[in-house]
C-alpha cells in the first residue's frame, strides 16, 4: 500500500495496544478495497490529549480499547443511541472535526453467532456474567426478538443491576436466576475466566453445579480468542454442543468500524478473507 499526501489516518487508541491486530486487520481491508488509509496503533496516557490530537491532525477516525471505552464519551461531539445507553465507545469517526462515538462490539458479536449459524430470535438464551461485555451483547439479542434471556452472574448484585437499570428501561424482562429445567438454546460466556486458567465461569455461580444442562441441541459462545478453546467452550464441544469462540467477534467489530471509517461496504466474504490472511500470516493462531 503506497501512503501519500492523500492517505488518511486511522489508529486503536488504549493502553497497552502492540498486541492489538486491528492494525494488521483495518490495512487489509484497504489493500484489497484500495481505500487510500492507514491504520495504527498509539498507546496513550491520556485520552483527553488524544481526542485533542485527533481533531488538531485530522485524523479519520479511531478504535478506542482498554481503559478509555468510557472515559472517552466526554470528549466527544455525538454519540449514537446505543453507545449513549452503554456508556462505552469503541470506534470514533471525525466527520469534518466533528467527532462521534459509536459501539460495534454488540453488532460485531451478533453478526459472528449468525454467520455461525447460530440464531437468537424465539430462544432461550443463558449469557453468563454481566461486566462490560455483557450489556452489549444482551442488548443486541433483546432487538432480535428472543423467547427469553436470562443473565447470571458471580456477583448476583450486577446481573440484578443490569435488569433494573437498563433493561426494565427498555421494556424487556431478563431474568436473573439460573433454571435447570430451562431448555436454554444458546448458552454464552462474556466472563473473562477461562482467559489465563482453565476455570469453568460457573464454578461460583449460585445454582450451578455442573454444564450438564449443556447438550447437542445447544449452541455455545465464548467472547475469549485467546486461548481458542476454553474449558467452558471444551466442556460443550464434548456434550455435543455447536461451539464458536471470541474471535468472530473482534474481526465483526472491526468490519463494522471500517465500513464508519471510510463509508463504504466491504465485500460479502471479508469475514473468510481477512480471518485467512490473519491465520496465513501467523497474526491468529
Ligand atoms: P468489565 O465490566 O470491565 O468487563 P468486570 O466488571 O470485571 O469487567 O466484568 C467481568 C465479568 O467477568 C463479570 O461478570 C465478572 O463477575 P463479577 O461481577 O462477579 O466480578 C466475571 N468474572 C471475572 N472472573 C470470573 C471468574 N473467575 N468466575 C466467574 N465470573 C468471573
């Protein structure tokens, strides 16, 4: 990709962000789009300095990642609906220095159960935890019409605190506690355990003893990549369940933000291409 005079400037902002491979995934979609940007990455101490240098440069647009997905709301000159509800950002787009804050997690992750095969709408749907990455995602799921959602978490408290204060709000009752006779079609785990141990997200979970509720009719979803399989989404393979893990996720949200960025649509089959330049390229394991 030749940079000249005209290229305009894309980033991940956050701390730490080398490990990203958003650079890598966004400079290819302009490679095979020939869209004349570049993408990369600025670890920042300061997201307020970082907002100021986006409008001060021009710069396009950005992802923004770990710490600032909130702190950066303040900044901003607009934020859509849905990122306003979350109070989380990932992806800002400066449209003549105007700067607006949208989230693609929750799209991003719907779209990667769906292009698995894995549907949501007139289902039971069991999301284990209820941090950050959960709201999203249970907000997507409520817009597709599902036959119940029921949301468990460690700390029973935050689940209860996510019903109230924003699902109530929007006129959908999700329950809180786990039922073993449920019949639950898709089971998700938006906990990060699993992430550096093999622990079940469950184990402290009131009610749950086991994943035998678990079994070949089930679909089963892990938010977590890294490591590719985690005992929870091991566990479910082995009960017969259909599993995917976190990283149609990251790629999805990361289609999504560039198809902001430069306001174009990428091609129908960007999910295989870039998830097989990834892999080729040893950026994904
Ligand atoms: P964030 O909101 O930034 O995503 P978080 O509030 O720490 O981070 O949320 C992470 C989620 O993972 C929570 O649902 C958390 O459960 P608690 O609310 O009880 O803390 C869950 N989580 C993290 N480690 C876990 C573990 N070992 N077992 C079960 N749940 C875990």
């Amino acid at each position: 990709m030749l940079i000249n005079g005209h290229t305009k400037q894309l980033a991940i902002i956050g701390k730490p962000v080398e490990h990203s491979f958003s650079p890598q995934m966004h400079n290819f979609f302009s490679e095979i789009t020939k869209n004349n940007y570049s993408y990369s990455a600025w670890e920042t101490d300061s997201i307020e300095d970082a907002i100021k240098g986006i409008r001060a440069m021009n710069i396009r647009g950005v992802n923004v990642t770990a710490p600032y997905k909130k702190d950066v709301i303040q900044y901003l000159d607009d934020v859509d609906d849905t990122a306003l509800l979350l109070g989380s950002v990932n992806t800002v787009v400066n449209s003549n220095g105007r700067l607006k804050g949208y989230n693609t997690d929750a799209e991003g992750f719907y779209r990667s159960l769906i292009n698995a095969g894995i549907n949501i709408t007139g289902k039971n749907i069991l999301v284990i935890g209820a941090g950050g990455a959960a709201q999203p995602a249970v907000m997507r799921f409520v817009q597709a019409k599902p036959k119940s959602i029921t949301v468990v978490n460690r700390t029973k408290s935050k689940a209860d605190k996510m019903r109230c204060d924003i699902f109530e709000k929007l006129g959908f009752d999700i329950n809180t506690e786990f039922d073993a006779f449920a019949n639950y079609d898709v089971v998700i785990n938006t906990t990060s355990a699993g992430m550096t141990s093999s622990i079940l997200p469950t184990v402290e979970i009131d009610g749950i003893d086991n994943l035998d509720f678990i079994n070949s009719e089930c679909a089963a979803a892990d938010m977590i990549y890294n490591p590719p399989e985690t005992l929870f989404l091991q566990t479910a393979r082995k009960k017969g369940a259909k599993t995917i893990n976190g990283l149609g996720m990251l790629i999805y949200q990361g289609i999504i933000a560039y198809e902001l960025f430069t306001e174009t649509n990428l091609p129908d089959d960007i999910y295989e291409r870039v998830k097989e330049y990834l892999i080729k390229e040893k950026i994904l394991r």
